[in-house]
C-alpha cells in the first residue's frame, strides 16, 4: 500500500510537468482551480505532520491548552476573506508582498519576503522531522536516513510538478490522513474493555481534556484571565488570533491558493471549506492523543512510560502504536497517512518559497530583462535548494531536546512572526507610513523578537529577560510594529498615503 502511494504521488508530479511552460502555470495554475479543491489542499497543507504526530503527542502527555489557538480560526477566515481577499484578487497577486512593495516601497517587500521564507524553513525542518519518525518506527532505519528519503521524494514531484501537482495531491492527501486517522482511533476503541466510553471515563479525571499545563509533572488548569505573564485561555485565543491573521493575510501559501482559484467566490469558498474540515480534524487528532493514553494506561509499555516521563520524545507514541498495535493488512495505510501529512505540507511551503525567492527577490532585483523560461529555471532550483535545507533543518531537530513539537513550534512560530500583521494592519487599514516610517516599525520589531530570542536561551541577566511569556512574543511584536510605524509616520512622513484598499 505504502509503495503505491508514494508511486501515484511521484506520477502526478511528472503528469503536471508537461504543463508547466511558464511560471503563471508553475506558481498560480493559470488561476482556474475550483473552490473544492483549493479548500482541501488549504486543509492539507494546515493540517500536516504537526497535526498527524505532534497534536497526539501534545495530548498524550500534557492537555488540550495547546488547540486554543485554533478556535480563533473562523474569526481570522472572516476579517481576511472581506478585507484582505478582494485586494489580491483584484490585482491578479502572485506574491502576497507585491503589495507591501506599492505601498511602502521595496525593502519591505524583501524584508516580508525573507522572514516567510525563514519561517517556513524552520516549520518544513520540524514537519520532515516528525514523519521521519514514523519510518524509523516501521523500519528502523537511522533517522538521517529517513529524514533523507522523504524529504527527496518530496522535493521530486513538488520541483517537477509545481502548483498544479501540490494541490491536486493535497486533496488526495488530505483524504488519506483522515481516514489513517480514523483506523487508529477504530483500533484503540476495540481494544479497550469498556470501548468509546472508556476514554472519558479515564481521561476526565485524569485532566487530560482539559486547558491544562504540565507544571513539575502535574496538569495544572490555565486560568482564563489576560495575563503576560503566564498562558491564559483569553490569550491563547488572542495567540490564534494573530497566528491565523498572519496566514490568510500575507502566508504566502495561502495567498497563492486565493490566486489560483478560478474567482473571488471561490476562493472564499475554498476558505471556509478549510474552516469547516480542519477545526474537526484537529480536534480528532488531539482525542487521538487523549485516546492513547487511556490505552496505554490499560495496556502499560515501558517505551510510552518513557514518552509521558520525557525520556524518549512524546512524537514517537503514535508511531510505535502504529507499528506495534495496528493489524499488519492496515499499517501501511497509516503510514502513507503520515506521508501524506507531512507531504502537503511540504510541498505548499517549498512552492511558495520559490514563488517569493523568484517573484518578489531575483526577479524584482536581477532578472528583469530575462525571459519567462529563465525564470521558471530559477524557480526550480530555488526549489531543489529549499529542500536540501530543509532536510538539513530536520537532521538538526532528530538530535535536539525539546519538550514536545508542538510546544517547540507554537514558540518559534510566535518568534518569526516579524510583525507582518501590523505591518498589513497599517497599510490596508490606515493611510499612514512610507518606506521610512515602515522602517522604524521593523527596525524595532527586529530588535524585540533578538531580545525575546536571548531571553528563551537564557543568554541574559534575568533582569534583562523578557517579563512575558514567549508565546506572546507575536502579539506584542505585531502590535509593536504597528504603534512605531504610526508613530514614525506622524513624524517622518510628509502626506498620508492611500491605504491598501484605496490602492486596489
């Protein structure tokens, strides 16, 4: 099962190759998709191995604080799809840092341009990392080695396919993950005495559903006040909250699926599909957690004693029940599951990557009188590129100490936030800011996420650290970028400047 998967996903890659003449066709699809199909590879591409892995490991040892965030989901889908999504249709986007560039000027447009892709190669080293896992468990190979095999196939169709082949195989994808998911889940209620019921009868008491916090090796419940200094329900929505703003108004994966799809309608159907089928799938991954650790109080073994001790990595309790639990006929599907969710992530963020490294960096800088063809070479080994550091990104993860990925990537994506949401905030919502009021913004912006940088790595006097917790590193780096460039503009800026929708 496993081989077919991985043979059908390397044939679509090179069916879509004889498509791609030209970069429109290579980054946007020549903009003809159907809302369905963008919705589903917008799910597939959300949902990854952070989700297969890291959301039942987070589970499995600790609660359900860390699906917070993902309840302010609809409430970001809303504010982008009125205020962010008609821009970049009217204007036939193919970056979502076109924008920045007309109305700041062209160092914000690279400086935006850079930090996604740093951003998304931190989150594709964490992504090629976790399903290395599981063909470690299922073969045990060196986790160098499996690290290694799946982030070449990966690159494979993704570099020769191009958007054509990632979002007809996210679809694909998407379904597969679900439905190892579910086989799981099917196995560890047929085993359990007292079945479904079982789970809450264990897990209730136990906190394991609840907003809770692993504190000295007790779950300890989050209150759910504001606080800066310690993790608040109320905060973690607003954690969500400026997470999802940053993806749908300026995640360069995500703008591109509202370019390739055939119209503004369904593009915004394509949003709210990915609303309504990935809250449900999260939520069931993480009851998959739960649900594996009423099983294994049940069943005890000493290597997922080790996963909830911290011993062993948390992100290795699902590929060990797959390999030791899960009837022979039906582990390779489960497998191809993870792939598959480590896949549609991948190859999204290796696209897009290219798409900024091409669009908004070589094109705009050196390759304005080259040809359509030369730039779609570019394109290309941009992408082969991105994944060599990719997966030297994870080889760098499978030998780090972390508490579980889904702690690790909430921080770092919070880290690398850049202030890209105040910086869109300010320009489509207000008429103020040049390139040089934008400037001051980012300069200390930057400065902020260095001093939380040291302060997580204790490189500090504890005077020095930061009062917060890192979590809200975003908010307040967003929120910052926005009061400075204001601020500056009242200063520095001669006129008010037309804001974003005033440009469309």
């Amino acid at each position: 099962m496993l081989m077919w998967y991985l043979g059908a996903m390397g044939i679509v890659g090179l069916w879509f190759s004889r498509k791609n003449t030209n970069t429109e066709e290579y980054f946007v699809g020549g903009r003809s998709f159907p809302g369905w199909a963008i919705g589903l590879s917008l799910v597939g591409t959300s949902i990854s191995s952070v989700t297969f892995l890291a959301y039942p490991a987070d589970a499995f040892k600790t609660a359900w604080l860390r699906f917070i965030p993902n309840f302010a989901l609809p409430i970001g889908v809303l504010i982008a799809s009125y205020a962010f999504l008609p821009f970049f249709r009217r204007t036939k986007t193919t970056s979502a840092y076109e924008y920045l560039e007309r109305r700041f000027g062209p160092s914000v447009r690279v400086y935006a341009g850079s930090v996604y892709i740093i951003a998304q190669l931190v989150r594709t080293s964490i992504i090629l990392y976790l399903v290395s896992l599981v063909i470690h468990e299922m073969t045990g190979l060196s986790p160098t080695l499996c690290i290694l095999i799946s982030g070449i196939f990966t690159a494979f169709y993704t570099v020769a396919g191009g958007i054509d082949a990632v979002i007809w195989t996210d679809v694909a994808q998407t379904i597969v993950l679900v439905l190892g998911g579910v086989l799981c889940l099917g196995v560890i209620v047929s085993k359990l005495p007292g079945g479904f019921g079982q789970v809450f009868e264990v897990a209730i008491p136990a906190k394991k559903f609840a907003f809770a916090e692993l504190k000295d090796g007790t779950l300890q419940t989050v209150p759910w006040g504001f606080s800066l200094q310690k993790k608040t329900v109320v905060m973690m929505l607003f954690v969500g909250l400026t997470n999802w703003l940053r993806e749908y108004s300026s995640g360069q994966h995500t703008v591109q699926r509202y370019a390739a799809a055939r119209s503004t309608r369904e593009a915004r159907k394509a949003m709210w599909i990915c609303v309504g089928s990935s809250l449900p799938i999260w939520a069931f991954y993480m009851f998959l957690g739960t649900a594996l650790f009423v099983f294994f109080k049940e069943f005890p073994a000493p290597e997922a004693a080790a996963m909830l001790s911290g011993a062993r990595k948390a992100e290795q309790v699902l590929p060990f029940f797959i390999v030791n639990y899960l009837p022979p006929g039906i582990t390779g599907l489960v497998i191809a599951a993870a792939l598959a969710a480590a896949m549609s992530s991948l190859d999204s963020s290796i696209n897009s990557i290219s798409t900024i490294a091409v669009t908004d960096i070589y094109k705009r800088f050196w390759g304005r009188d080259k040809p359509d063809r030369h730039h779609l070479r570019v394109a290309k080994g941009v992408a082969c590129a991105v994944s060599a550091l990719m997966i030297g990104g994870a080889i760098v993860l499978a030998n780090m100490e972390t508490k579980t990925l889904q702690d690790t990537g909430t921080v770092l994506i919070s880290v690398l936030g850049g202030g890209l949401v105040g910086l869109y905030l300010l320009g489509f919502f207000t008429k103020r800011g040049d390139e040089q009021a934008v400037g001051w913004g980012l300069a200390f912006t930057l400065l902020f996420t260095i001093w939380t940088v040291l302060s997580k790595k204790e490189l500090l006097p504890p005077e020095l650290c930061a009062p917060f917790d890192l979590y809200y590193t975003a908010i307040i780096g967003n929120i910052l970028m926005f009061a400075i460039g204001f601020g500056a503009s009242l200063i520095v800026t001669k006129a008010p400047r037309r804001s974003g929708v005033d440009n469309a």
